[in-house]
C-alpha cells in the first residue's frame, strides 16, 4: 500500500516555494509512472506542471484530482519550532511548509489512485492535473494544464480540488463553488498647493476620501442561495506625503470585493467606474483605475458529483460535510471551464503560518475518501 504520510514527507522536504518545483514534480512522477500513469511534463515559463493518467485516453469515465505542490514563503524562520522543510512527525502530526496547504492533499490523491488501479483497475481512466503555479499568479499553471490538456485531447468527465476545505474538523465541509475575486487600484490627479490656501488647490485627498467611504458603505447584495452577500474591503490608502503644510497632487487607494454570483467582474468595473466618476466631477479632480480580475463567482449545483463526495466523506468521517461556497479562490475557478468540480481536503487550520502542521491520521483519512470517491464512482453505471 502506498503510504501517503510518506509521500507528503517526501513532498515537503522540496523547497518548492513559488515558483520553485524544488523536485516534487520529479517524486510524483515517479511514484506514478511505476503504477502504470503516463506521465506528461505541461511546463510553461517557469513553472513546472504534471498530468498523468491511467487508462485509455478520452474514455468518457474519467475522474480528476487537481491539486499544487508549491508553497508560499518561510516568512520568518526563527519563529519556526522546526525546519520548515524537513517534515518533521511529532505529537501525531507531520510538520513543514505545505503540510496542510497542500502537499499532504496531493499525496493523499496519488496514494490513492495508485492503489486503486493496481487492486481494482477501473473500466474508465484517472487523471492527476498537479500544478506548480497556484499560491502565485496562477497563469501558467491549471491554466497551462487545461490548455495542454485541450490541445492534446485530454479531458475530465468530473474533477476533486484537493484543497484543505475543512475549518476545525476533518469532512465537515466541502466546497461547491467560490466567490469572484476582483482588486481595483484607483488613483486621484488633483491640483498640488499649499495647505493654508486649499482653495488654490484640487485635494484628490478629499475625493479619494469620499469615494472608498462611498463604496465602503455600499451594500452589494444580500446574498444568494448559495452565497454570502459580496463583500468590498479597502484595504490602502496612501498619498506619499510628507509634509504637514502640502495639500499633494495624488492620492491612491485599493479596494478588494470578494463577489458572488449576483456579479460579474465586468458589472463590479462598471459600478466602480461610475462611482468613481461621480465623484471626479463633484470634486474636480481626475481618477483612474485599474482593475486586476482574479476569478468569476461559480458554482457547481448540487447533485451526482457533490452526493458521491458527501456520501464518501459522511462514510469515512462520520460527518455529512456542509456544501459552501467560502474562502478565498482556487484553482477550482479554471477547472469549472472544463468540467464539474468540487473540493475536499484536510482541515486548514494552519496553512500559510508559521509551524504548518496537520494530523497524520486524517492524511490516511483523507487517502480512504479519496478511495471511496473512486470506488463509487466507477461502481456506478451511469456514464
């Protein structure tokens, strides 16, 4: 039997901080390749990328798991009680950068696919889509995947995010859809003069004052079926003055708006780009923006796909896991273009902190879900 623990040890001890592959992809491949995968590299610029199937090509029963072995950075590392890639086990958890987020995930899904096919070889095929490229900026690595994917014929008929979707206690939550993720950077072009003469000047401090305050204060939406209400934070505001007696010519804020399915990226720009020049004219004053869209709102209904994965969670744990649409994005919001997909993973207590750990039983929990996810699934005999 494959030992996923193992595996994610393996995995850590990569310093495969992004964009780095550090090795993992190399430790994966050849894990995979010995149990029968064909294994193709979908690298692109700097990042490295892994699909790997089993079975015949374009069956339409094929089942995915999509998951990243990079890592975000160390941070400080004399806060850490140990070495953040050397996969330390102590108190019945394995410790290290990318323990929760999300290494131990992948190890779980390869562990169990590749014991799968080797003990019950399904009718149908599995595919491993493992990026390098998630926790950075995420255009060369799912996507790269999925385009590789579409120019060489490769498809999922239904897909596992393996991100740690958890809270506090192992299977109690899944995820069925994400919120949008939009950043807009606004800057105000006013007249520069002295403070004691302000109407001498155009303050964009004023304006830009009054337009976060007018879009902080607004309600979005009250939510959906399955989403929260969206949600605007300002979170800079900056005008790079240092003198007391200067009314400056620029000030700059940035706002984040986590949005759901109410929205698009294009309808949020379009309401920022009126507010914003309502209060151009009212003040006098220019103000540009710039919009970075980070994912759209989706939602995967609820149905076969997330049934099989509650029914293996709810076996496994003893806990029918709550179907959310919280949290930040994920690869998720690429892989939905393709096919259906939801999330399951380990408890994500500690990702991105300091001494990132997370029990070694639910890792073996997580390989037996994944098992049973795979077991159902081509069980069944509806295609």
């Amino acid at each position: 039997m494959t030992d996923p623990v193992a595996l994610t040890a393996d995995l850590i001890r990569c310093a495969s901080v992004t964009p780095a592959d550090g090795g993992a992809m190399g430790v994966l491949e050849a894990v995979l390749s010995e149990a029968g995968f064909e294994c193709h590299r979908a690298d692109r610029g700097d990042v490295a990328n892994l699909y790997a199937r089993w079975g015949a090509k374009g069956h339409p029963r094929t089942f995915g798991f999509n998951g990243h072995t990079d890592v975000v950075p160390v941070g400080d590392l004399a806060a850490w009680s140990v070495d953040p890639f050397g996969a330390e086990k102590k108190d019945g958890q394995i410790w290290g950068r990318g323990a929760a987020d999300m290494k131990s995930g992948v190890a779980a899904f390869a562990a169990a696919a590749v014991d799968f096919v080797r003990d019950t070889p399904p009718d149908g095929a599995i595919v491993l889509a493992i990026t390098g490229d998630e926790e950075g900026d995420a255009v060369d690595g799912t996507v790269a995947l999925l385009d590789w994917m579409a120019a060489n014929d490769e498809r999922m008929a239904a897909c596992i995010v393996g991100e740690p979707t958890c809270p506090e206690r192992m299977g109690e939550m899944m995820k069925i859809g994400r919120r949008g993720s939009m950043t807009a950077f606004l800057t105000a072009t006013g007249v520069q003069g002295h403070s004691a003469y302000p109407h001498r000047a155009k303050n964009p401090v004023h304006a830009m004052a009054a337009l976060v305050h007018s879009l902080a204060s607004a309600t979005l939406d009250d939510g959906t079926q399955h989403f929260d209400p969206s949600t605007l934070a300002v979170v800079t505001f900056d005008t790079g003055n240092p003198a007391q007696n200067v009314i400056p010519a620029e000030a700059r804020a940035t706002v984040n708006i986590r949005f759901n399915d109410t929205h698009s990226g294009a309808s949020l720009t379009a309401w920022l780009n009126e507010e914003a020049t309502k209060v151009a004219d009212e003040c006098g004053v220019q103000i540009a923006m710039d919009v970075k869209i980070s994912g759209e709102a989706f939602l995967t209904p609820p149905g076969a796909l997330s049934a099989l994965v509650a029914d293996a969670v709810e076996a496994e744990t003893g806990l029918r896991p709550v179907l959310s649409t919280s949290g930040g994005t994920s690869d998720a919001r690429f892989v939905k273009d393709h096919c259906p997909v939801v999330e399951f993973g380990l408890v994500g207590a500690t990702m991105h902190k300091v001494d990132e750990r997370v029990e070694t039983d639910h890792i073996h929990q997580l390989k037996a879900i994944y098992t049973r996810i795979l077991r159902d699934y081509f069980a069944d005999p509806k295609p």
